[in-house]
C-alpha cells in the first residue's frame, strides 16, 4: 500500500498544478465587469459635421445637445437650482465627507494630520501671503507634502496664483523658470535652493522655508539680500499673523494655478488655469466613473506622481471631494518607483505617471524568471481578456513571480495614469503593457490622454476596458512590440472633441477619421484648444495617436 503512494510533495505540486491549469480556470470564469457590446460603441458621435473636420465626439453620459459637466452640481440658493463651486468646495467637501485626517509619509515617519489643524493651517498662511505680505505670485518648489496641500487651498481661498515647480528641477532650469513665471513670493524647503541665485529674481519679494522639525533651532534667515524678507513655515503656523477672514470676492476667473512644463522642443512654458477651468476638471474625473467604483471615504488615495501636475492635482481634488483619505509620500514624482511609494501607505487608489508604471513593468517582468511564471502571467492575462481582473488562486499564491508589493494590506484598487500630449517627458503605454500592468497589480487602469491646456483627461479609457489590442499569441511575447501608444477611450463628459484636417491627415480619411485634436469645453482653458498632435477615432468610438502623426523620433523603434 505504502509503495502505491510513493508520491513525494514535488509530484504533488505537479499534479495540482497540471490540474488547476487545466480546469480552475473552468470552474472560475466569471461574467465580464461589461457587456463587449458597451466598449464597441464608446462615444456619442454627432449626425453632422462640418467640412474639414471629423463630426464632434461626446462621452454617452453627455450627448450631442446636452450641456457638458462643468461644475460640482451643488446645491444652489433655491430649491431647483445648482451651482458649479469651486476648489473651496472640494475642501469643504473633504472635510464634511471624509474621516478628519490626513496621511503624510516622509522617509521612514509616518503620520496622521488632523484635518482641521490643517484648515487651520490654510488660513494661517492665506492670511499672512495676501494680507501680510500682499503677494499675488506665489511659486511652490517643495515635494508632495502637507505644506504643498496647504499652499494650494490657501490659494484657493485667498485667491493669490499658485505657481507649483518641478520638483526637484536643476537650479539653472529654475531660474529660467523664475524668469518666465516672476513669482513675488517663494516657498521651499529649507536647504534645496541656492539662494544667492535666488536674490537676482527681480520679482521676488519674500521667501518662505519649510523646515524639518530636527533642524528648527538654527537660525532660518532665507537670504543676505535685503530687499527679500524671510519666514518659516512653521513660525507662521504656530503663531499666525493677520486676519484670517478669506475674501468672498473671489475672481473665479482670474489665474489661480499656473502650469510650468516643457514642450516637444524642449522649452519651458505655462499655462495659466482659473478656478473655474480646475472645478470641471475635478467635476468630470468624479461623473465618469461608474457608481460601483466611485471613490468613496472608505478610499486612500495616494499622488505617485507630483502635485505640480495639473492631472496629478484634478485627480487629487476628486479624491479629496469624495472624501476618500488622502495619503501624500514626498517621494512622489515623475518616475518615482511605485512600491516605494506605497509601502507605508496601502493605497486603495493612485494617480501615477506612464513613467513610473513602465518602471513597474520592467521590474517585474525581470522576476519571471521559471516557465510557470510566464504560464501563470499568461493565464491571467487570459482572464483579463475575457472581462475579468485577475485576482489569482491558491496556486498563482505559492507559485508567483515577484509582483510588485503595493503595502500591507494590498488592497490597490485604481490606477490614474495619462499620456500629456505635447509634453517632454511623457512615456506612451501600449495595450500589452496596460494588459500585462493590470494583471501583475490585480487592478483596474485607467489610461487617458491630457494637455498642459486641459485641465484633467480630454479623453478616458473606460475602466473595464481590458482588451488587448494585440492577439495573445504566445506567453513570451513581452517587449517585442514597439511602444505604440494604446488608445485613450471615449471623450471625457466635460469636453467635445473633434480632429481637424491638417498636412496628409483628413478627417475623410478611411476607414478612420484623422486630424488634429481639438478640445472644447469647461474644463480647456480659454474654452476651446487645438493641442497639437494628431489622433484618429477608431471604429469603437476611442481616441488614439495617429503613430506617425506624433513623435518622428520614437516610433521607429
Ligand atoms: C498667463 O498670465 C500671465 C499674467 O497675466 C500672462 O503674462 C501670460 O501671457 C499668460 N500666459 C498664457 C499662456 O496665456
């Protein structure tokens, strides 16, 4: 009898393994998160159109006719009427609907803010910017921190321009920068700037230092040059100055955020966003998500990516306004790695850049290293093409490559991440690579497409869109695609969109209309932009680069 079960535990494991392979995946398939008839007509395209232009395109929450979202819809003054709001709301809102805290992460030390020292804190330093000092200009060079989360609602409320710079950037790019924006007030951490080059912008007047608390008893004084007073944050915090008694006259239209980024020809430039332009970002981030994954105060929310991007803080902004709680690691940035970010955190939901995303996916394409992980990863993606995030079993546990660890509990959720057409640094994301993405985090991607003159997504994929525009042809398929960048879903409900013939590329074009993209709505900054590059509209009503329409230098790879 003994001699019958000889089976030692490898054999064991073999046959498991021969059996689940075989048939878990039978006894597991699920119905898809969406009918596919959903994802094969994704925009609401109008009956007419205009000559040398495609017909305009809508997000089905906003057909032709229909007024686009452009505001909060809150209660308004009567019964039957709403109104937009602006940034003030979304911290209101954070602070009715969400749990009273805020999650900082700096190194090692994490911490809990309560939300309403923070409030404090915003109209401490709102009050000393504008009544104590009389800025107007206020530049921010500091990473994803609680001061930089301050700053921005005191600009809010206060109503000075918040110019938020890269961060860190070489301090030749920022003098050029300086230049362009000519900020009268800066804030900075404490030792990250020379300040000597400092003294020779012309326009500044104050310089404002975050400290960290071990290096508080040194003396803080920002420059020798006399015409550029100093303060710290933390002085004016603990004993605020001013009267803190916010404006109610705010000009909703007037510059409140400027935009500092580099365009395709590598110069710096800026684009100056209103209150009102930034509220229909946020507004339409929150309407496009379905009610069964709307961020919610049981979310946290995690900026990989840095505040100074307007995407980055729209995302932010919604998050905040659905209460969700918001957790900031001044790590975060361009091509921040993502577990890194995350570790102290257990984000449920993250808005990072394709930068960093790629980052994950060479990583953890390196750790498959066994044949049974290019099995299980193929398996899964299996399961995501028919309509489900793989979520593993048992055997996927035991078996597994190294996934990247996304905090303890793992519990990611959403990922927001987009390609910022016309921008520098910005890496695309193809199909495979947003498939395989979404199966090594076990979590939803959502990739759109942006412009430094749009604020949030012009254009969205829809969060259960998990085809994968290349057949799955055989498990080791990885890296041999070029970087073609995947499509980016139907128009946001905030905007219409339509393409302009422009050189070879017509809107008459067969069996895809191509052109430039052009943008109108709330949410683009004078109302209406051409952004630049080229897209076509595919036959499911999504939005994708025409590839040799976009960057000659990268595409021949
Ligand atoms: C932004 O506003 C500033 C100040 O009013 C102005 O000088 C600048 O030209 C504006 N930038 C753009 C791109 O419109």
């Amino acid at each position: 009898m003994l001699e019958l079960i000889e089976l030692n535990a490898v054999s064991y494991t073999l046959i498991a393994l021969a059996a689940s392979i075989l048939f878990v995946p039978l006894f597991l398939s699920k119905d898809p998160a969406i009918h596919p008839f959903i994802l094969q007509r994704q925009s609401n395209v109008a009956p007419v159109r205009k000559p040398k232009e495609s017909a305009v395109y809508r997000s089905q929450a906003t057909p032709t006719g229909y007024p686009l979202i452009s505001g909060l819809q809150l209660e308004g003054e009567k019964a039957y009427q709403t109104r937009d709001g602006d940034i003030r709301d979304v911290w209101k809102l954070a602070k009715e609907k969400g749990n009273g805290k805020i999650i900082t992460v700096r190194g090692s030390r994490k911490e809990e803010i309560d939300i309403e020292t923070v409030d404090k804190w915003i109209h401490a330093i709102g009050a000393f910017v504008t009544a104590v000092q009389g800025a107007k200009r206020v530049a921010v060079y500091l990473p994803n921190d609680i001061e930089n989360i301050v700053f921005s609602f005191a600009s809010a409320f206060y109503g000075f321009t918040l110019i938020p710079l890269p961060c860190p950037a070489d301090p030749e790019e920022l003098k050029v920068i300086f230049r362009k924006t000519s900020p009268d007030f800066l804030v900075a951490s404490a030792g990250t700037l020379p300040l000597e080059e400092i003294g020779k912008v012309h326009s500044l007047k104050h310089v404002m230092l975050v400290v960290e608390k071990a290096s508080r008893h040194m003396d803080w004084s920002a420059t020798s040059d006399m015409e550029i007073t100093s303060s710290t944050f933390h002085g004016i915090i603990e004993n605020p100055t001013g009267v803190s008694t916010p404006p109610t006259d705010l000009d909703l239209d007037g510059i409140s955020l400027v935009y500092v980024y580099k365009d395709l020809m590598n110069h710096w430039e800026t684009e100056n966003f209103s209150q009102k332009v930034l509220i229909a970002g946020v507004a339409g981030q929150l309407a496009v998500l379905p009610k069964k994954e709307a961020l919610t105060p049981a979310d946290v929310f995690l900026p990989v990516s840095g505040l100074w991007e307007p995407f980055t803080r729209i995302v932010t902004y919604a998050a905040l306004a659905s209460g969700s709680t918001l957790a900031i690691n001044s790590v975060a940035g361009p091509s921040t790695d993502l577990s890194t970010a995350c570790a102290k955190v257990s984000p449920t939901v993250v808005v990072a850049s394709p930068n960093t995303l790629l980052e994950t996916l060479f990583q953890t394409q390196g750790s498959m290293l066994e044949l049974w992980h290019t099995w299980i990863h193929w398996f899964q993606l299996r399961t995501l093409s028919q309509g489900q995030i793989p979520h593993g079993n048992w055997l996927t546990r035991i078996n597994d490559y190294a996934r990247p660890k996304l905090g303890d509990p793992q519990r990611l959720r959403i990922v927001f991440t987009a390609e910022n057409g016309g921008v520098k640094d910005s890496a695309p994301l193809n199909s495979p690579d947003l498939a395989d993405l979404r199966a090594m985090l076990g979590a939803n991607i959502i990739y759109g497409l942006t412009s430094p003159r749009v604020a949030g997504a012009i254009a969205q994929q829809n969060i259960y869109d998990y085809r994968i525009d290349h057949p799955l042809i055989k498990p080791n398929r990885i890296k041999k695609i070029a970087r073609k960048c995947a499509h980016f879903g139907p128009p946001m409900p905030n905007v219409e969109v339509k393409l302009v013939d422009v050189d070879k590329y017509k809107a008459d074009d067969v069996p895809e209309p191509r052109g430039q993209i052009a943008v109108a709505g709330p949410s683009v900054i004078g109302g209406q932009a051409e952004i630049g590059v080229v897209g076509k509209w595919r036959k499911d009503g999504c939005l994708a680069y025409v590839l040799d329409g976009l960057r000659p230098n990268e595409d021949k790879e």
